[in-house]
C-alpha cells in the first residue's frame, strides 16, 4: 500500500472533509500505513501528497477552502453530496411564491391592456367564510371604455352606463405540466371568476401538450389563457375570454366576505358616476388601492432576478 492509498483510506472517515493533519492522525491511529521510523515530517509528506491530488485533478479528491482560509480536503463523492444538498437547500430557499408573479400580471395588464389590477388576499376574508374560498379570483382588474372626445364620452357615458367599464378576473398559478393540473386549475378559473364580464386563467408555464386540451375548454367554457413572462410587456393572451354579463349575486357574495374586494367594487362605482370635471381624480383614488406596477423592463428582470423567477 502507497501513502496515497492509505490517504484515500482515511478520507472515507471524514464526510465532512479534513485538514491535512487530521488526516494523517487518523491514518496513524487507525495504523492504515506504517511511516519509515526514520521519517522527520511523515505529516508533510501526506500535506504534499494530498496537494498532488489537486494538482494532477485527480478525480477521487477535491480540497475547498473553510471559514478561517484553511484547505479541508475530502473525497469527490462526499464534496458531491455536499453540493447537491447546498443546492437543494439554496432552491427551496429562494423558490419564488405564486403572489410574487402578481406584479408581473399587474404590469402587463396597465402597459398592454390599460386595465388596473387589485390583488385580492383570501386570508383577510371573513374567517367564517373559508368553504367559500372557491369563489376568490386571485386578481381583479377593470377596464374603462374611453373616447378621445369629451362629448362622445359624455354621450356615452349617460346612455350606456353599463357598458362603460369591463370588470376582469384572473386566476393565477406557477405552472400548469399534466393534464389532471389543467382541469383543477381551469374549474378553479371558472369557480372563481365566471361572475366577471372577462375570466382568464394564468400561468407563467405551461406544457406544450396541453394546449390543444387548453383550446377545447376555452371554446366550452369561455375561460381565456394569459401564459406570462419574466418581461411583463412580452406576456400574451393564448386564447380570449368571452365577454359575458356581471354576475351580481357572486358580487355581492364577494363584498361581503372580503374588504379588499369591496372597496375596489366601491371604487369603480365612484368613477362610473363622478362627474366629468372628477373622474381624474377619482381615478386617482383608485389608482392608489390597485397593486403597484413596474414602469420599465429592467425593473421587472431585476425584480425577476431578486425573486428567482427564471
């Protein structure tokens, strides 16, 4: 047996890795090598070869350096280990949450599609009201019908009231991969979000397959699909939802249980019928209960970045 063999020999007792004079105690307590007697330094001699490991890349050891600037050396397998469980540890972490894409939605639906967007938080409902948590859209948005010239809007606005905002839900998820995913959260999406005049289920990833599946819902049901992206403003819609008539009675359900969203149904209603010479800043009013929205790419892809969202 060479003094390498008997270095090997001895790295296996140390999962954790090893100074180099520890390794050498451990091969002369547990006599893995007798030393020539005659040796002055036999502990340099396993330092130096252990420094060889390094330098040839030899593939069965590595060296790292610890918190007071000192070589451990140990074997690859072990270093290995540790890696994949740093990793590991780093990942669950730093995964990102499904309300950290909300700012991401809220940014693509003000700068693409001039909708204001509210997140609405399912824990500040009414606690007795958890069975109804099927009924909570994720976030809400709305749209108002606007015309360049004030006396077209004034004439519209007084003969077609209802028709002079769009109320907007959204179902939001991380990612959709299997079939089964698709139908829970597509149901949820129509649960949560069929009283509004448009529904969309969305997700920063889908599977390919799904599509084609995602489609025929679409057509069955009206849902749409909104697939997001790190850059907000390069998000789109992958099928459109089907207008349809507010729902009331889910409304008022809504008001009841949750603030939140009461207080931004109180605030569209306050834009609707301001007059003209207050709809900016009733607007305004609005404007400061909706979720804060990113003004350029780079502050999204920072956001992205800090948030882990890849």
């Amino acid at each position: 047996m060479t003094i390498k063999d008997a270095i090997l020999i001895s790295l296996k007792d140390f999962p954790d890795g090893a100074k180099s004079r520890d390794i050498y105690q451990n091969i002369v307590d547990k006599k893995i090598f007798e030393f020539n007697q005659n040796a002055k330094t036999p502990d340099m001699t396993v330092q130096a070869l252990l420094g060889d490991f390094i330098r040839d890349n030899d593939p069965r050891v590595c060296r790292t350096l610890n918190e007071k600037k000192v070589y451990i050396y140990s074997l690859s397998e072990y270093c290995k280990a540790a890696n994949d469980k740093a990793t590991q540890k780093k990942s669950a972490k730093t995964a990102y949450n499904e309300r950290d894409l909300h700012p991401l939605l809220s940014t693509y639906l003000k700068l693409r599609k001039g909708i204001m967007s509210k997140t609405i938080f399912h824990e500040h409902s009414n606690k007795n009201e958890e069975h109804q948590k099927w009924i909570h859209p994720d976030i809400v948005g709305v749209e108002f019908i606007e015309y360049k010239d004030n006396v077209c809007q004034s004439f519209f606005k007084a003969t077609n009231r209802n028709d002079t905002f769009k109320i907007h839900s959204y179902e939001l998820k991380k990612e959709i991969t299997t079939d089964y995913e698709l139908k829970k959260c597509f149901f949820q999406a129509v649960s949560n979000s069929s009283w509004a005049n448009y529904s969309y289920l969305v997700a920063f990833k889908i599977n390919e397959n799904l599509i084609d599946e995602l489609e025929r819902l679409n057509n069955s049901f009206g849902i749409g699909f909104i697939q997001l992206n790190t850059n907000p403003l390069n998000s789109k819609v992958l099928f459109q939802s089907k207008d349809k008539q507010l729902e009331f009675r889910t409304i008022e359900r809504l008001c009841e249980i949750n603030p939140e969203f009461k207080t931004f149904i109180r605030q569209i209603e306050k834009v609707v019928t301001a007059s003209d010479k207050y709809v900016l800043d009733v607007k305004k009013g609005l404007s400061d209960i909706c979720d804060k929205v990113f003004e350029t790419e780079t502050e999204a892809m920072k956001y992205c970045e800090l948030k882990n969202i890849l």
